[in-house]
C-alpha cells in the first residue's frame, strides 16, 4: 500500500503542477496534456513488459525495480529546465509506475484469503487514489510557498526507505516453492501462521507449474480469449476516465468559473471518493460477485458524469465528484481484482499487466483528451459527457466476460487432479 501510495502520488501530482509548468514554460494545454500522456506511453511499456517478466523471475524482484526506476526519475524530473526535458523523465518514470502496479495486485491476490481478495486487492489499491489526496494537498500546501518543483522531489521518498521494503515485502509463494525457495518460504509462512511448525526442510507442492514459452499467449487459450479482450477493453475505458477526470479537473471547474483553490479541493473530493469506492466497491463484490459490482459501478459513473454537466448547486457538486470518484476508480480496482482472480498463478502477473497496459492506452488518451476539450472551449455539458460514454462503453464490455472460463473454475478441477494423483 505504500508503494502504491507513492505510485499514486507520482501520477497525480502532474495535475496539480500543470498550471504552474503552463506559466513558468509558456507551451500551450494541448502540449502539457501530452507530456501528461508520455507518462503514460512509459506505464503501458512497463505494464505489457514487467507484467510477464514477472511471472519468470519473480514479483518481489521486478516490484522493487520498478520502484526504484519511478521514484529516481521522479525526483530528477523536478531538475528540468524545459517541458521537453521533463516529458522524457516523466516517461521513464512511467516505466516504472506502469510495471509495479500489475505485480503488486498479483502478489496480494496470492497471499489474500479466499473470501476477501476483492477487498484485499482493494485496500492495497486504495493507496493509489490516496497518493492522488496527498499529491493535492501538496499542490494546495507546498505549490504556493515552494513552488511545483518542491511537489515533485517529495518523489524520492520510496528510494529512501527502499532497504526496509526489500526486508519485510514477501515473494509469490507458489513462486518459491516452484523455484525450490524453500529457505526463503518458510519465514513467511511463520508470519503468516505462527501456530504452524514449518521447518526449512520441508519440501512443498502446488498443483500447477510455470508456463513455458511467453506466458501471453496462454491468456487466449482455454477459451479465455473473449473475456482477455473485454478485459483490456473495460480497463482502456476506465483508465482513459481516471487520468482524464484527475489532470483536467482543476481546469476545468476553473474554467467553469471556480477559483483555483476550489478547483484544488474538487481534485481532492474526488480522490477522497475514489479511496472509498475502491474499498466499498471490493468489499461488495466479494460478496454479490466481481461482475454485478462492476456493472453497477459503471453505470452510476455514467449517471454521475451527466448529473455533474448541469452544473448542480455546491453542495450537491461536492456529492457527485465524490461519487464520481468512488464509482470511476472504484470500477477500475474492481477490474484489477477482477483480472488479477480470473486468470491462474502462473499467468497472473501477465493477465494483470496486459489489461493494464491496454488500459494505459486510454490513460495516455485521457489528459490529451481533456486538453483537447479544454482548448476547444466547449460547455461544461460536453466536457463531462466526453468522459461519461466510456463508463457506458466499458460496462457493455464486462457483460460479455465468461466467468465460467476463469481461474476460480479451473482451480477447482486442478485441485480435484492434483488431489487423486
């Protein structure tokens, strides 16, 4: 969680310094916004490759390097002296942000009990949107006294505790014991469950095996291939809403006629929200199903995006970007705990990091979508339906998920084989 919490705060805080590279730089909205996407080029670059890679050589590996990679270009990106120098570290970061995201849904859907992964999931992913709080807060506290570059260095944070992270952050378990880790299992499962009298030893087996070849195309095989590309559709979709709605907000309310201090505080009711709904949303679809969640989700974010074009009294406003946070984002955890649950250990890191990296597309599109709209000068109306079609888009997507073909239902006959062999 705390790494997604910096990870969160690295993406979001682009949204709070935009104004300010916009005047220290003097470049339009429409090249801001795409510096905004070249981040986000660097995620699905990070996502496709790391996700995979994972799944060979491990999650805890791949997670601190990515961790690494984000927080150190994150940190020298706030030494540029020109919005071109300062894309291409915001795109290496990228990198790294797009990488750990997918490995550290799989690793706590690994170790997450049976009942709760959903709210497991969640609770981890929930440290996103809470970056995104904080990266505000900065915005609003350090911004005017420091100015943005002072924002950004704050970035560093993760390398500076990067030795007790590599202590206490676990492995994939099935990865030990399929990599004969044995040594290295048995401490966490004494801290898992202290009453168990694991020795170093004891010989371990799990009834599967790591795929051979490139694990990508085993997400089409087994009749998985619809739901694989619904997925990557669902997750563009919500991706595109997501980083859309979280750079663009502040200008847009500013252009709407509220001051920049309000338009700060909108950014942050909707990441207050998108915390809540990601926790919610899980805890729900752990217990009435990933699938009804999701939809349910998706449309209130479409409804909610309407209701918030008409320009509604204060109170109410502050009420539908809360909700139009919780359902946005909470819809994007819900397909991340869905994803991460469908497919198998041993291509979890792959379905994850794929859906994700497709996902990034529409994220990459989403702050050039909202300079667009911002420079185009249109009404508020037309902004907010900008981002309230794709909810509609991604939930028509999930209808056609087949559950039936996921990993839920083939751990089952796993288990039964594994059990009479």
């Amino acid at each position: 969680m705390f790494i997604m919490i910096c990870d969160g705060y690295d993406m979001f805080m682009f949204g709070a310094i935009v104004p300010s590279l916009i005047k220290e730089w003097g470049n339009s909205a429409i090249e801001v916004g795409a510096i905004g996407s070249y981040a986000l080029i660097g995620m699905m670059i990070g996502a496709l490759f790391f996700g995979p890679l994972a799944d060979k050589v491990g999650r805890k590996n791949v997670i601190l390097a990515c961790t690494i990679i984000f927080s150190l270009f994150t940190f020298t990106s706030a030494l540029s002296n020109s919005l071109s120098v300062f894309g291409v570290q915001r795109f290496i970061a990228g990198i790294g942000l797009g990488g750990v995201m997918p490995n550290l849904i799989s690793l706590v859907t690994e170790y997450a009990p049976k009942k709760h992964k959903s709210l497991f999931v969640a609770i981890m992913f929930s440290g996103h949107p809470l970056g995104g709080v904080l990266a505000s807060v900065g915005g609003l506290s350090i911004l005017p006294a420091f100015g943005w570059r002072a924002v950004v260095f704050i970035g560093v944070l993760p390398i500076i505790l990067m030795p007790i992270i590599y202590k206490i952050l676990p492995d994939s378990p099935t990865f030990y014991v399929l990599k004969g880790k044995t040594d290295k299992l048995v401490p966490v499962l004494h801290r898992l469950n202290r009453d168990e009298k694991y020795q170093k030893g004891d010989q371990f087996v799990v009834p599967t095996k790591l795929t051979e070849g490139m694990p990508i195309k085993h997400l089409f095989k087994n009749k998985r291939g619809v739901s694989t590309v619904m997925f990557w559709i669902a997750s563009f979709m919500c991706l595109l809403v997501m980083y859309g709605l979280s750079t663009w907000l502040p200008s847009i309310m500013q252009g709407a006629g509220f001051a920049l201090g309000s338009s700060m505080t909108f950014l942050i009711t909707l990441n207050a929200g998108a915390v809540t709904g990601a926790i919610l949303g899980a805890g729900l679809a752990d217990h009435f199903g990933l699938k009804k969640m999701l939809l349910l989700f998706l449309c209130l974010g479409f409804f909610t995006l309407i209701s918030l074009s008409f320009n509604p009294n204060m109170l109410f406003l502050y009420v539908l970007i809360f909700v139009a946070g919780a359902t946005t984002t909470g819809s994007q955890n819900i397909v991340n705990a869905f994803v991460s649950q469908y497919y198998p250990t041993e291509m979890r890191a792959t379905g994850s990091g794929w859906a994700l990296g497709m996902g990034r597309i529409g994220g990459m599109l989403g702050p050039t979508l909202g300079g667009a709209l911002l420079t185009a000068q249109l009404t508020l109306q037309l902004n907010f339906l900008a981002f309230a079609i794709p909810c509609l888009i991604a939930a028509i997507a999930i209808v056609f998920v087949k559950e039936k073909n996921g990993q839920h239902y083939s751990a089952i006959q796993n288990e039964i084989a594994f059990n009479q062999k």
